[in-house]
C-alpha cells in the first residue's frame, strides 16, 4: 500500500500534475522553436540549391555546427549574468534576425559573409538551452526534476520527428521559407518567454572561503569527477549519433532497401515520446550514478546489436528498441544532473554539458564515417566497448548534490 502511495505521488500523473505553469509555457516554447528547426538537417540541400558547391556547403554546416557548440557556452555565461529569461529572449530575437538574413547573402559573391551569418545563427539559436535547462531547474519541485527534463527531452523529439515533415511542405512552395519559419518559430518562443516566463535571476550562493574556485570556471576545471562526468556525455554522445551516422551505410552496404532505415527512425521516436516518461518515473528513485552508468551500458548494447544487420530486419529493430531503452534510462538524469549544482557555477556548468554533448554530436558523424569506412561492421562492436566506457566514467563522475557545495 504504502508503494502504491509513493507511485501516485512521484508518477508520471503526479508530474504532470504538479508541473508548474511557467514549466509548461517553457516546453511549449522548446516544442515550437524545434518545429523549425530546419537549418542543421537543411543547410546542405539548401545551399546547393542555392548553386553553392557541395564543398562550400559542408563548410558552412560545419561552421553552424561549430557556432552550436560555442554557443552552449555562451548560454551559461549569459544565464549566469543576465537570468534564463533574459538569455532565452536575447537569443531567440538574435536567431530569428540571422535566419532571416540568411537566404538574402546566399549569393555566391559573398560566400565569406555568409559563413560568418551561418555561424552566428549557430552561435545564438542553441545558446537558449542552458537557460531553459536553469529554468527547469529552478521551477520543478525537486521531486520531479528528471521527469521535467525527461518532458523537455519528449518536447525536442516531437519537434525533431515533426520538422522534416514540415519542411517537406514548405520546401515545395519556396525554399528561402525554410529559413523564414525557422526565424519564426524562434521569434514566437522569445514572445512566449517575454509574456509568459517568470523573471528568474540566478542566485548567488554564501561566499567560499577560497574565491578564486568561485568564480568564472575555475570551479569546474577543479572538479575532476565531473571531468569523468563529461567523458562519459562526449563518449555516449559520439555512440548515439552513429544510428544516424554508421548505420544507414550498414543497411544499404547489406543490401536492404531505405525503408528499413526509416523503420528505424520511427520506431526509435515513437518508442521515446510513448515510454520515456514512464521508464524516467522508476529510474528517478534510484541513485543517478546507477541510473547513468547502466543506461548508457544498454546504450552500447544496443549500438552493438547492429554488428547483426547482415542477418536481416528483425535484429536492427530489437537492437533499436535496446538502444532507444538505453537512452531513455540514462538521457533524464544524465540531463538533470548539472542542474543539482549550487546555483553561483549551476548555469555553467549546465553550459559545459551540454557544449560537450554538442561537441560530441559534431565529431560524430566524422568520426563514424571514417570509423565505418575502416573497419565496416567493425564499428558496431567498438561502439560497444566505447559504451561501457562511457558507463564507468558515468559510474564514477556523477554524485549526489543534495546541498549548496
């Protein structure tokens, strides 16, 4: 009985009853700016339709990439010292104003400054997730934190599943709208921020007896054990994105059609939005190294699994829905945990997580290309032993923080 009451108290209902208005204001405002989130999946098709070669359009998608990365910096320092709000307002209108710059310098004379409005929208547009990830942080009650974020992380997937079936709309009327709804998705979540989110400065913990761990980042770069900590998201991060990466190459090399690799897509989405919320309700009671340790294991078991693609259909989708398991046991609390750090280094050090994660989703697919291209099916198993790897470091860099450091 008294299980029972701890479930009805801590459960996926519990969570989404208690979710604070401003919570839901937020997701609402990620789900909208991921609709249109076209330029990372688009940017090369765009740019050479625009008749740049497929050079230059690789080199401007890496440019955004790069921007990305930088950018989840400059969220943390720029939540740190202005608010989330502010950051989210700042960043959404900054991003909205360089897309919509950007069909008008696609014109091969001014390459140069194309690159640099490319990557100043990189720059910008990730560099609201830290501040949403503070704001999550501060207005969930502490009991259902990683539900929040597991929310947060359902909000992304949903617009990431439903983008490209927008853009495939759009692309059929003028491709410069592809561009144009991005800006304006992002100029709606800045409104939803200026009307609707709280105002939330970030507080100023007592002063350490030793300043000079205080300030800047000279807090983390002593912390080892969140060195380990972010080890572990580059590694796992890499090993995610080869489901993207390695493995349309595998199943077209084994002779099986595109639409298996589709197959693959959405049973991967739809298993994530269906049951990420429920698994995250269990997961959550249990100790966050634990739970981050073992959920990227299974995440690299699962990866693993597709060494057997030769033997047909079935073992890609079981090996998918191991993986998908993987990534919805670890991904909540890997996510919520550098929002349980003091609240004077939390914006930064939620800004290095997920700067490392975008590094990580970066070097991914070069790294696996050329992975791919050495070793074939190879791959599979070194992903495997990457991945317990990643879960040791997982194991041994994530500590609970229950008070102010």
């Amino acid at each position: 009985m008294n299980a029972t009451r701890t479930t009805d108290r801590t459960g996926v209902f519990a969570a989404l009853r208690e979710t604070p208005r401003p919570v839901v204001y937020l997701l609402i405002g990620v789900l909208v700016n991921q609709l249109g989130a076209f330029v990372q999946t688009f940017l090369v098709l765009y740019l050479t339709h625009r008749e740049f070669t497929v050079g230059q359009a690789g080199i401007a998608l890496t440019a955004y990439s790069a921007g990305a990365v930088f950018g989840t910096m400059l969220g943390g320092e720029l939540t740190h010292r202005l608010g989330p709000r502010t950051t989210i307002i700042t960043a959404m209108t900054g991003s909205a104003a360089l897309l919509t710059l950007i069909p008008l310098l696609a014109r091969p004379g001014v390459y140069v400054v194309l690159l640099v409005a490319i990557a100043g929208a990189g720059l910008v547009t990730q560099a609201y997730r830290p501040a949403a990830a503070v704001l999550l942080g501060d207005l969930m009650p502490e009991e259902h934190r990683v539900m929040g974020f597991s929310m947060m992380r359902i909000a992304l997937n949903m617009g990431a599943a439903l983008a490209p079936l927008v853009a495939a709309a759009v692309i059929l009327i003028d491709w410069n709208l592809l561009l144009w709804l991005d800006a304006a998705t992002a100029l709606t979540y800045a409104a939803l921020a200026l009307l609707l989110l709280p105002n939330v400065a970030v507080a100023e913990d007592a002063p350490d007896p030793v300043p000079d761990q205080r300030t800047g980042y000279g807090v983390i770069l002593r912390d080892r054990r969140y060195h380990l900590f972010l080890a572990s998201v580059l590694v796992g991060s890499i090993i995610y994105v080869q489901y993207t990466v390695a493995l349309p190459l595998d199943i077209t090399a084994d002779g099986h059609s595109t639409g298996l690799y589709s197959a693959v897509l959405v049973t991967a989405s739809v298993v994530l939005i269906l049951c990420e919320l429920k698994i995250t309700s269990y997961v959550k009671h249990l100790r966050p190294n634990i739970v981050g340790a073992v959920g990227t294991a299974i995440m690299g078991l699962g990866v693993a699994g597709y060494a057997l693609a030769g033997h047909g259909a079935a073992p890609i989708i079981l090996a998918t829905v191991v993986f998908v398991f993987g990534v919805m046991v670890n991904g909540p609390t890997m996510f919520a945990y550098p929002s349980t750090f003091p609240a004077a280094v939390r914006a930064r050090y939620i800004g290095t997580h997920q700067a490392t994660f975008g590094l990580g989703m970066a070097l991914g697919p070069t790294l696996g290309v050329l992975a791919w291209e050495q070793l074939g099916a190879g791959i599979w198993p070194l992903c495997g032993g990457l991945g317990l790897f990643a879960a040791w470091c997982a194991y041994a860099g994530i500590h609970e923080n229950k008070t102010p450091a």
